[in-house]
C-alpha cells in the first residue's frame, strides 16, 4: 500500500523476527520435543510424561488449583473493577480512589508476596488479617485472661472434666476458703487486678480468695497464703457445685476475695473451664484449607484496579443519552446498570475477563512466597509444579510436559481474545 518493497520491509521486520524465533518460537518447539523424552533426555518416552499429569498427586492438585484460579480470581477481581468503576463515576474524589485502587499494579509480585506473607501471619501481633478478624471475634466472645493458670503444690483444687477444677472437700460456711494457683506471668494479669488479700470469715456465706500464689525470688513467699507481691485473680468465675448443680456463683473481685451465699455450704467449689480458655488467634490463613483462597485474595487485590482502569476507559465511550433515556423512561439505578450499562460494556469485560484468565493460568509469583512450606503442596498450581519438577525434582521431561499443557490451555483463551478484537476492528 506504501509503495515499500517486500525486500526492505523484510529487513525491517528481520531483527524482529528473530527475537521472537530466539525468544519465543525456538523455546516452545524445544520444550515440545523435550517432553517426549526421559529424564536424562537420551531414551525416548512417548506419552510417559503426559499420563504423568493426570496420575501424579502434586499435578492433580494444581490442576484442580489452577480451575479454582481461573474460574474465581478474574470474576471477583472482574466485578470489583466493574463496581469500582461505575462508583467511582459518582464521587468528586473518584480519580483519587482509582489511584489508590491502582497503586498495587506498581507492586512487584515478589513484593505483594511478601506483603501477604506478613498479613497472613497467624500471630495476630503481626498478622492483620488475624489482627482485625480477632478484634471482631473478641467484641462478641471475650477470652479469659488466664488461659494457662493451674493449681500449683499443695493445692486444694484438682482437675475436673473438661478443663475445669474442682476443690478435692466440700466447703463450710464461716471458714474462709484458698484457691490459689500459677501460670500466668505477673505482666499477662488483668489490668483490673490488685495486690491479693484474706478474705474476711462472715457467718452463713462461703468466702474466700482466689489468687496468683507465685512471688518471684527462690525462697521467697508463703505457699498458700496471699504475699504482699502476689495479685488477686480479678474477674475469675466462681460455681458452687452440689450433686453435679450448680446452686450458686459469683465473680472475684479486684483482690481476688469472693463471697457466695448460704446455699454454697456443703458444696465443692469450680473454677469453670471458661476461666482458663485459651485466647481466640485468629484463622489459620496459610493452612491447607484456607491457603489457596488466601492467595486468590492477594491476587485480586493486585488486579482489580487494572479491571477498573480498563472498564473505566469502556464506561467513559458509553453514549450518556442511552443511560438518561432509560432513565426518563422509568428506570432505577439498578436497572440502568444491569439492563443498559453492563450490556454496553460486554465487550470490555469479556476482554478484561479473558486477559486475567491468561494471566492466572501463568500465576507462579504469589503462591511461591505467599504459601509456607507446610501447606505449599495444598496451595500448588501448574506454574510452581513446573519448576518444582524441572529444578528442585530434576525431572525435565515430566515438566516439559507440563509447559505444553499450559500452552495448551491458554491458546484457546488467546483465540477467543484475539477473535474478539479482530470483530471489534471490524465495526
């Protein structure tokens, strides 16, 4: 059409050619023919390496993986960006919440994997994912303060079923009665505790003290007897306990001294379990049933700006006129949105969808480093079977096999892509 002759427009296109021969063309004939061979690359193995995909374990579980990849990480990242998108052309601060939204683009994968890495943590110290998730679990069911107290020598209490203790004789009324116990460090107690002190005798109640029988020193304090060093067990439950009843109860105060009424004569008293429950840490976000969607997060997090810029820029060619005839016409928001907007868009968000697809068949970065050692074969996916069959297993031939899998699911992707903009182009 230019008048270019096809030799110089060969030489022109001949640099590029090669790169892409050298870089492209050679690696994937080379990784086809690689796979029909054994280990050592000298016997021939005919399909060996292929049936291999379909009988090993690690396989097996990337392959099952990589379909949960593909069919929730682009359709959540897809949506969010579509919902993002149309929000944000409501809000006068909307191009600020796209750049928030789109600054994870600019984060490397081997960055954000570290980032996950440390939010999934399941100290909630240090993980926030656990930090926010026991904050909420702890508005609604508090966890005792003393999850690792027990009797010490000499005790009155014994152990109950579950995890409860049980004083060994039944208590009298006017006789002021000892629980002490150990375990708790001096700077894990309450708050609200107090130096521990006797309890006074009063005539028909049951009194007594509860309290943390541990002074630092060897040698030092009394056993049994409160110490002026020693802190009163503030908030701990006390049940008075008559033919497996309860006939009464009551909570220590401050200095650890409680007092029960006239019915707990005769009874055995019980620290209830729920004293000593252990406190709540949290999910254990990289275990190997939470693992695969936690990285499925991270990876939305990253994406779905790049959804949203997209669908963005397919909003903003959406003619204006459409949205307000439709609503002229008596539409609500909803229905403007499910019934004129998303169709209009279609074509953009199958492409944005179809991209992610491609890019989740590929995702290697995130599950490496996200995923620990322990539940790394839970999280596996193609990509890391890949390169632990080819490096860490030395066996090239078995992921050479898996290379042209890969290959081989994301060609028909590709097409479709492709032949969705060539019908773009035409109109």
């Amino acid at each position: 059409m230019t008048g270019t002759r096809r030799t110089v427009a060969a030489l022109f296109l001949l640099p590029a050619l090669v790169l892409l021969g050298a870089l492209v063309v050679y690696p994937i004939g080379y990784s086809v023919v690689r796979s029909f061979y054994d280990q050592s690359g000298d016997g021939f193995a005919g399909l060996d390496n292929y049936k291999a995909l379909f009988t090993d374990d690690g396989i097996r579980t990337a392959l099952k993986n990589n379909v949960l990849w593909v069919v929730f990480a682009p359709t959540v990242a897809t949506a969010l960006g579509l919902i993002f998108a149309v929000l944000t052309e409501r809000i006068r601060w909307g191009t600020a919440f796209k750049l928030v939204v789109f600054m994870p683009m600019a984060i490397s994968m081997l960055a954000a994997g570290i980032i996950f890495r440390l939010v999934y943590d399941q100290d909630p110290d240090k993980g926030v994912a656990n930090a926010v998730w026991v904050g909420v679990h702890d508005t609604f069911a508090q966890s005792s303060a003393f999850p690792k107290a027990h009797p010490g020598r000499q005790s009155p209490l014994e152990a109950a079923q579950g995890g409860a203790f049980l004083t060994r004789e039944p208590v009298r009324a006017g006789d002021p009665v000892s629980l002490p116990l150990v375990g708790v460090p001096p700077d894990q107690m309450p708050g609200s505790a107090e130096k521990a002190a006797p309890a006074p005798a009063e005539p028909g109640k049951v009194t007594g003290t509860t309290w943390q029988d541990f002074t630092r020193g060897k040698g030092v304090g009394t056993l049994g007897a409160p110490d002026p060093s020693e802190l009163g067990y503030a908030g701990m439950r006390i049940e008075a306990v008559k033919d497996g009843k309860v006939v009464a109860s009551t909570t220590a105060a401050g200095d650890g001294t409680f007092t029960l009424p006239e019915a707990a004569d005769g009874a055995q008293l019980r620290l209830p379990a729920s004293n000593f429950k252990e406190a709540y840490n949290g999910l254990d976000w990289l275990g190997p049933s939470l693992v695969t969607p936690a990285i499925i997060g991270s990876y939305i997090w990253m994406w779905a700006g790049f959804a949203m810029v997209l669908i963005a820029a397919g909003l903003a060619s959406v003619p204006r006129e459409l949205l307000e005839a439709a609503r002229v016409d008596g539409a609500n928001e909803w229905q403007v949105f499910r019934r004129v907007t998303v169709p209009l868009l279609a074509p953009v968000l199958a492409v944005v969808t179809v991209t992610l697809m491609i890019n989740v068949l590929k995702v290697f970065d995130l599950v490496f480093i996200i995923a620990p050692g322990s539940s790394q074969d839970d999280a596996n996916v193609l990509a890391l079977e890949l390169y632990r069959k080819g490096f860490s297993e030395d066996q090239p031939g078995i992921a050479s096999a898996i290379a042209v899998f890969l290959l081989l699911l994301v060609i028909p992707v590709m097409w479709f892509n492709v032949r969705r903009l060539r019908r773009e182009v035409r109109r």
